[in-house]
C-alpha cells in the first residue's frame, strides 16, 4: 500500500523489531516480528481545545504538546519549540486515538468477495495454530476509513466459526506494504475463542463434533488438556496448575502433545502461561461463566469477552475478576444467543468499581463510527434513568479500556506524558452525531487531514478509481 503522504520520503519501514525482551517461554517467541516505526514528524502543539485525556479527566481551553511520536504534556498556557506546527483548537475536541478491540480488517477485506474470505479457517474446531497478521491484506480501503474515523490502532481478529480461531494481531493504523509493518511492536496476541451457536452449527452442519454446546465444552477441555501436558513435556518451567485430569504423565487426548513442535499447542500454552490474551466471542450470560470457569480449570486469563449481549446479568463477576467486555452499543435479536440484548447492556457493564466496558465493531462500517456508537450507550442510559454519562468517562470506552483488553494500556490509550502521541482532534463533541474527526495523529505524525485530500491515505487498490470528495 502506497500513502501519497510519504512519497519522497524514502523511508525505511522494514528495520528489524527485535522481540520482546520480557517473553517468558518458546511458545510465544515471534519469527514474524514487527517491523513498524513511527513516521518522523516535527512537534505539534494543539491549544485552546476541550481534551478527554482517557483518564477520567476534562480540561477546558486546554493544550496538548506533541513532540518525538509522544505526548510531552497537557495543560494550560503550554510552551512549545520554534518548529512545532500549531494546531488552533478552538471549538474544537481532543482525544486519545480509538483503538477497536475487535475488527476484521484486511482478513474480510472490501471488495466483500470470495476470494478476500481469510477469516475463517474451516477446517478443523480448533485451528490455534493459525495466525490471523499471516491473511491480513494492507490494501484494505477500510483501513483509510477506519482512520477517517479516528481509529489509530485495532486488533484484527480470526472469525468465530472455531472453538479456538487462532491468533489475533494488534496494528498501528498507518497505511504499510506488509502487515509486519503495521504490526504493534511488543503488543502481545490475542486468541480468538468462540462459543454458542458458532462452532456448533459449523461443525454439527458437516456432520461432526461440535454439534451442540455440551460438545463445544469438550472440544475446549480436550485441547487444553492437550496444551497442559504439552507444557510438561516441553517446558523447563513448571505448569502453573495441579493436573486435575486422568490419562498419567503419558497421556495424550488426540495424540498430538509430545514429541515434536506443534504450532497449534504453542498458542495454547501460551495462553496458559499469560503470554496470549484470550478473546472470547460469547453471547449469552450461562456460556460466559462456564468459560470463566474453564478459564480457573486451566490457568488462563480471559481478556475480555467479546459481543456478550448478555454481559449485564454478570457485570459484577466481570468486574471482580479483571474481565473486560468488548461489546455493541445496540445489535440483538439476530439470532437466538443474541436475543436477550438490551441498549443499556454497556452502561450497566461499566457500572462496577474495576469495570472495563468497551464499544467494538466487528464491522467495516461500525469501525468509522465508533464514537456516535458510544454516544448510543450515553443516550441510552440516561432514557433509562441511569444518569447522565459524562464525555470523559464515555471516551474510556474507546481508548483506555479498550488498550487495557490487549495489554497495551503502558503505551497508549489516554493521553499522558511519554506514550504514543496517538491523537484525534474532533470539530466538536465527538458524541454528537455530527461530530467528525478533524485531524488525526499517529505516533505525533499527521495521517490524516480532512480537510486536505493530499493527507488523506488511499490504498493501491483504490488508485484509479473514483473517488467523491
């Protein structure tokens, strides 16, 4: 993908990452690493704005003072160096960049054709050996609207036809060649898990196990005992839980834990280990705490659970256990599992002390809007009679959750001295319905300008073709 705003520049996007140099064990070591660096850009000093900083706070008339791809400090009456471009902020709204927890960009590319169909790989329940960054296709236009949209980073995920879809990869929303140059550096995968009607109506369709939920229990356990001894047999580091399971030292549930490497077994142990975050798509209320329950069977941590239209029955238990909730501000009914979906579903997830709601897509569309996606919970509340959700607390839902949910919350996310300067300026509220993302920033360089098409990114794909202004 070519950016028109880095023509003449010459640079080099393709410099090795090393690996992080804090991963634990073989089983998350990265031979694809990232490639990724931050454009070069001179300062930047935004002023007299209203900035949602992601930390709960609102600062009026306020600047932001962007400097080397990071946030350098927020405040009033701010003093910035000769070079640093100035921004007029006035009547104008800043936040941290959105970052959605839960996409399928570039895997389910537009055109939506048969040929761009990468998401899903159909072939067995659990298929963790797959990695979702090996179909991603950086020529995807929805990354430009994604941008257009304020969304500065995203997790791109395998589908939910599987038990266990495989890895998911976390990019920095700046237009590439290669995934590995979008890839977030040292942000650890995600797994993609699913529940429900998904894998039962897949593989019950073909004839095969699972048919039914009971079957897909089975089918998690199976490959996490699998995982268990896998770990034991190929780890110098002790498994973390007492083996509550039979089959002895030599046991072996589908015969594919011992011996050589197994790439499939390498995701799920290290998503026993703490290295993957496990993402789990999962509707109904029962499911989400039966999977909360395989989670403390076998030593790992659910990140967050993903769609969950019933998450308001256990927001408590969310909150008490660390557990996010990525989740629509309003989709329901569309099939059985999402039938018991309520509009104040996010508002009431949010409600607990150590809550972490958030607003996702899963959609080409629903990635532009995410912030009038917000708004709907805010309005939805408040006709509830829940009280008036302030901006400050909502933009969480778009920022600092979401970054917590992929464990990137250290460098981005809210907008605070020394992370990434990723960075949207709105012409107002940004949850109003006529709010529009005016300029947004990417490591402290401008990737998008709406009001000049000359900073505006457009893929290989689109050139050629018309475009309305």
């Amino acid at each position: 993908m070519r950016h028109r705003l880095l023509a003449g520049l010459g640079l080099a996007l393709a410099c090795a990452h090393p690996a992080p140099a804090d991963a634990t064990s073989r089983f998350v070591q990265d031979p694809y690493p990232s490639t990724y660096r931050p454009l070069p850009a001179a300062p930047v000093l935004i002023s007299h704005a209203t900035v949602l900083d992601g930390t709960g706070r609102r600062l009026d008339d306020a600047d932001v003072l962007l400097a080397d791809g990071r946030v350098v400090a927020v405040g009033n009456a701010l003093q910035a160096p000769a070079d640093a471009v100035r921004v007029d902020g006035r009547g104008k709204w800043v936040t941290p960049g959105i970052i959605d927890v839960h996409s399928h960009l570039g895997v389910y590319p537009s055109p939506g054709v048969q040929a761009h169909g990468d998401g899903n790989e159909m072939t067995a329940p659990v298929t963790a050996n797959v990695w979702a960054e090996h179909s991603v296709w950086p020529q995807d236009p929805g990354f430009a609207a994604a941008l257009a949209g304020g969304v500065t980073a995203m997790q791109v995920l395998p589908g939910s036809a599987n038990l266990v879809g495989g890895r998911g990869v976390t990019l920095k929303n700046l237009p590439a060649t290669t995934y590995q140059a979008m890839k977030f550096p040292d942000a650890p995968w995600g797994l993609k898990m699913a529940c429900g009607e998904n894998p039962k109506r897949v593989y019950g369709g073909k004839g095969t196990a699972p048919a039914t939920r009971m079957g897909n229990v089975a089918g998690y356990r199976a490959a996490f005992i699998d995982a268990s001894e896998y770990i034991a047999k190929n780890s110098a580091a002790p498994v973390k839980r007492k083996r509550r399971f039979g089959g002895g030292d030599n046991g072996d549930s589908s015969g594919d834990s011992g011996g050589k490497r197994d790439l499939k077994l390498d995701t799920l142990a290290g998503a026993i280990q703490g290295d993957i975050r496990v993402h789990i798509h999962c509707y109904r209320a029962d499911e989400m705490a039966t999977m909360l329950d395989l989670a403390k069977e076998f030593g790992f941590k659910v990140a967050a659970f993903h769609h969950g239209v019933e998450a308001y029955k256990l927001a408590d238990r969310l909150a008490a256990e660390g557990v996010c909730g990525a989740l629509w501000a309003d989709w329901w009914g569309f099939k059985m599992e999402a039938f018991d979906g309520i509009q104040e579903n996010i508002a009431l997830v949010d409600r607990p002390a150590n809550s972490c709601a958030i607003v996702h897509s899963d959609s080409p569309e629903g990635i532009q809007r995410l912030n009038q996606e917000a708004a709907k919970v805010i309005a939805s509340a408040r006709r509830a009679g829940m009280g008036e959700i302030a901006p400050e607390h909502a933009i969480r839902w778009l920022t600092a959750n979401a970054a917590r949910a992929l464990g990137i919350e250290q460098r981005t996310g809210t907008l605070e001295p020394g992370k990434m300067a990723d960075v949207v300026v709105w012409n107002g509220n940004p949850f109003s319905s006529y709010a529009l993302a005016e300029k947004v920033y990417v490591d402290g360089f401008q990737a998008y300008d709406r009001g000049n098409r000359a900073q505006q990114p457009l893929s290989d794909f689109m050139l050629g073709q018309e475009v309305q202004p």
